[in-house]
C-alpha cells in the first residue's frame, strides 16, 4: 500500500484546497492530512486565520480525500511522520517547491502545481475589507508599529496624524503613509485608529475617535484613572466599537502558554508573583523628566502588572507603593505590592534603578522563572522541590511583538466575539485604577486633556514602550 501524506492549515476551505487533495489522495492508496493547529501557524507568522482547527478538519474529512487527519503542531514534526506512518510519499502545492526537499533521503517528495487564483488570504481579504489604520503618534513605538502591521494580512496604513506638520511629514515620508494634521481629515480617511501619543493625551483622542465610530487600539497605560476607562468601553460598547489596550506582553504566543502552565495546577495554588522590569534611561529623558506623567511606573508598570492580574485578578485587598525617587521627585523606581485573599504580588519596575528583570511565581507544588526579558516571553522553566526536575518551555516571539496585538485585534473586529480574554475590560479599568491611585500616592497633580486641549501636546519626539 502507497502511503501519502500533506500538509495545510486549509482555512477558509477553497477549490486550490479540494484539487490538492484530490491530486493527493491520486498519488498513492492511503491519504494522511496534516492540519496546522492555531499555536503552530502563529510560530511561523500566520497570525489571521479565521476557522478554528474542529472547522478546518471537518472540512478536509468532507472532502472524503483523507483516510486519516492529524494534527501538526511544530515544524519539526513532518520528519518524524513520515518516519511514524512509514511515508512513501510527501506532497504539497508548488508554492513551496524547493522547501521541502530535505526529505528527499526518506520519501518521494512531489510538488503538486498549485491553483491559480485562489488562496485563503484572497479570501480573507475578500470576505472582509481591508481596515484602514490611523496612527496617532509619531514617536519610537509608532515607529516599530508601521512595519509589524504589515506582515497582518486584512490591514493597511493609511496615514498618520501630528498636529505638528513637520512631525506627521517626517513619519509619513518614512512609511510612504500620508500624513494628517487636521483630526476630521484624519478620522475620515480610516476605519481603525491606533493611538501611541502621549499617555496623558490618549483619553482625549480615544473618546474623538470612537464618537468618529473607530475602533480603537491604544498603547498602555491606555488611560491614569478607572472613571476614564470605564466610560470609554461602556461606550465603545454602545456602540458595537472594539477598544483594545496595548501591552504586547499580554498577547504574545510565549506569555500566553506560561499563563497556562501557571494555571493548569502543575505549581499547584499560586501563593506569590514577583514580577521586574527595568531599563536604564538617560536622566533627560522625557519619561524622567515630565514631572506629571512622567517616572518609572506609568511607563512600564502596566508590564509588571499584567501577570498579577492575569494569575490573581483584580479584586486585590491592599496596594501599597514604594519609591525611590530622582532629584526631581520622580519615581525611579517603583514596586507596587498587592495582597490577595489567597496570596501576594510585586510588581516592581525601574528607569533608574537596575535590578534583575525576571518573572517568578510561586505554588505550592513548585514555582516558574522567567528570565528578562520575560515581558518578550521565549522561554521559562517550571521547577520543583526536587531541584533536578525542571520543566522547560519556549516559544516565538517574532520582530517587535506588535503583529500579535494587531492581528488580535482585527480578529475582534472581524469576529462575533467583542470580548478579548487575553486582556479584559475589567484588567484595564483595574489597570487605569492602579496607575491612578499611584498617581494620587504621589500627590501629582494630574489632568487629563480634554479634546480642545489636544493640538499643542502631541510631541514627535516622545517615546513610549521599550
Ligand atoms: N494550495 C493549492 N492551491 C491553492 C492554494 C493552496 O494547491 N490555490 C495548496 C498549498 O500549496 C498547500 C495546501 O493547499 O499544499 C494547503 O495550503 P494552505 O496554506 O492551507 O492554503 P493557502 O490558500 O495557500 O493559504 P494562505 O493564503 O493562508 O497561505
């Protein structure tokens, strides 16, 4: 019997779909498909598939095609099924002529022509228009968005808004974007706004652009206070618009298993998060230097935060601040300490401190090391009282980071669900809660900008994000 196997994530099942396997299937006596699942396809940068894996193999059974379906979930796996299922032939579409030669020394390998015309991108493009991004912003992080969101299929940049022309034509002229210096020609010319001005400024210009109808995605701290951030998504939500917080960590591939791990019971019940970030800064910048927004923890600690609520939630009974501050009074270093019912948290970031930027959490079974810059999350250990059984896990975490975020936001937009789990409403209300009451510790006197206020702040040289 001449056994055949292929590969595919065959989403959104088309007529290229149904030839490949037919031809397949022709090759030999017995056909095994392949089909990605979800985590395997976001390792190799295929972030916007739509159907989930029970769909995708269902469709492939339809076909009648395939006597067996399995799963492939890593890349090194094709060598050793062929090896399993003793493979006398491996195909796939001559999309990937050439790539798969290496398996020439244990099979035949046939590269079947692939369908003109057709493909699963043209049909997610098609299905779904293509949303046009706005970019609020034209600093560092505005920087590295442009070129993540250009490896997501279904979205496009437009253009970029600074109310100073010489910044908007900078950062237009960069990206080859166009650029905008009036908000209504801004609001006009996209569908989806993507928000990395200053923190102080992103209340203002979330509240424009969703009464624009825009969905919006904003970098964190998306907003200083809870009242803010409540009235946002209440009203984002009237209105069937998608407001999304960005903090990269949370969506990354990496950080997302070890939430899993971490919660599966394999530590046991969690007793104590420790979680650092630090990053030294040149003391004239602005983050050192903005006497109302400015210092260490409304920088990044939103970062540090995001695994204790994650692990605990949001209902902790204490918070308490520390701070070692700079001669100008700004915090260097901060470490927020939270108390649970069930267990304790730090949260600990600095600009001028340096410390050991790693993620710890504790159970009663055994505890979890992340090491800097776990925030990146590529790999962690999972050890136990028995210190030579240690666990080891690593993920991808491809270019910036930003592709994960964007992509899970178009998936919202695109999707019945307007509920994101990767990072709730109710995190970044307590988000916006935590930096407001560490504001208020600090005793800055701190107003948001209202829209009239807007025009004179937006700085092109500010940075946010690391
Ligand atoms: N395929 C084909 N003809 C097409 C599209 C796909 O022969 N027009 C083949 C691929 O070469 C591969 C299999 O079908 O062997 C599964 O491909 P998959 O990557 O799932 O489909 P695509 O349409 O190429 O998906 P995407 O656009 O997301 O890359």
């Amino acid at each position: 019997m001449k056994k055949v196997i292929t590969y595919g994530t065959f989403d959104l099942f088309h007529e290229g779909h149904y030839r490949l396997l037919r031809r397949a299937k022709a090759l030999g006596d017995y056909l095994i498909v392949g089909v990605t699942t979800e985590a395997y396809d976001a390792t190799r940068g295929k972030l916007n598939v739509i159907d989930n894996l029970m769909t995708r193999i269902e469709n492939v059974r339809k076909t009648g095609f395939a006597d067996e379906i399995i799963i492939e979930e890593s890349s090194g796996q094709k060598f050793s099924d062929i090896k399993k299922y003793d493979i006398d032939i491996f195909t796939v579409g001559s999309d990937w002529t050439g790539s798969f030669d290496y398996l020439k020394d244990y099979c035949q390998v046939v590269y079947l022509e692939r369908t003109k015309n057709i493909s699963s991108t043209m049909l997610r493009e098609k299905n779904r228009p293509i949303q046009r991004i706005g970019i609020i912003g034209t600093g560092r992080i505005a920087n590295r968005f442009v070129p993540e969101a250009r490896l997501v299929s279904g979205v496009s940049t437009q253009g970029v808004y600074n109310p100073h022309p010489e910044s908007a034509v900078r950062f237009a002229g960069r990206w080859e974007i166009e650029a905008y210096t009036d908000l209504e020609n801004f609001f006009s010319a996209v569908d989806v706004v993507y928000i990395a001005s200053p923190h102080e400024t992103h209340y203002a210009y979330i509240k424009a652009a969703l009464e624009h109808g825009k969905h919006v995605l904003c970098e964190k701290p998306m907003v200083l206070q809870r009242a803010q951030a409540e009235e946002l998504f209440r009203y984002a939500k009237d209105r069937g618009l998608i407001l999304l917080e960005e903090i990269k960590t949370a969506y990354c591939p990496g950080f997302q298993k070890l939430l899993n791990i971490a919660c599966s019971g394999n530590i046991g019940s969690i007793r104590n998060v420790e979680a650092c970030f630090t990053k030294l800064e040149r003391p004239d910048v602005r983050e050192l230097t903005d006497p109302v927004y400015g210092g260490s923890f409304t920088e990044l600690g939103s970062y540090v935060l995001l695994p204790v609520l994650k692990l605990y939630g949001t209902d902790y009974q204490e918070l308490r601040f520390d701070t070692i501050r700079g001669e100008n009074g700004l915090d260097l270093f901060t470490r927020a300490s939270l108390v649970y019912p069930a267990g304790i948290a730090t949260a600990t970031c600095g600009l001028g401190v340096k410390s050991d930027g790693r993620l710890l959490i504790s159970g009663t079974k055994g505890y979890i090391v992340a090491e800097a810059p776990w925030w990146k999350t590529t790999y962690f250990e999972v050890r136990y009282e028995d210190s030579s059984r240690v666990e080891r896990y690593s993920d991808t975490f491809l270019g910036d980071g930003l592709r994960y975020e964007i992509s899970n936001f178009l998936s919202m937009i695109n999707q019945s669900s307007k509920e994101n789990f990767k990072l709730t409403r109710s995190e970044s209300v307590a988000l916006a809660d935590i930096m407001e009451q560490f504001l208020k510790t600090e005793n800055r006197k701190h107003e948001d900008m209202g829209t009239q206020g807007l025009q004179p702040e937006i700085s092109g040289e500010h940075r946010t994000g690391f």
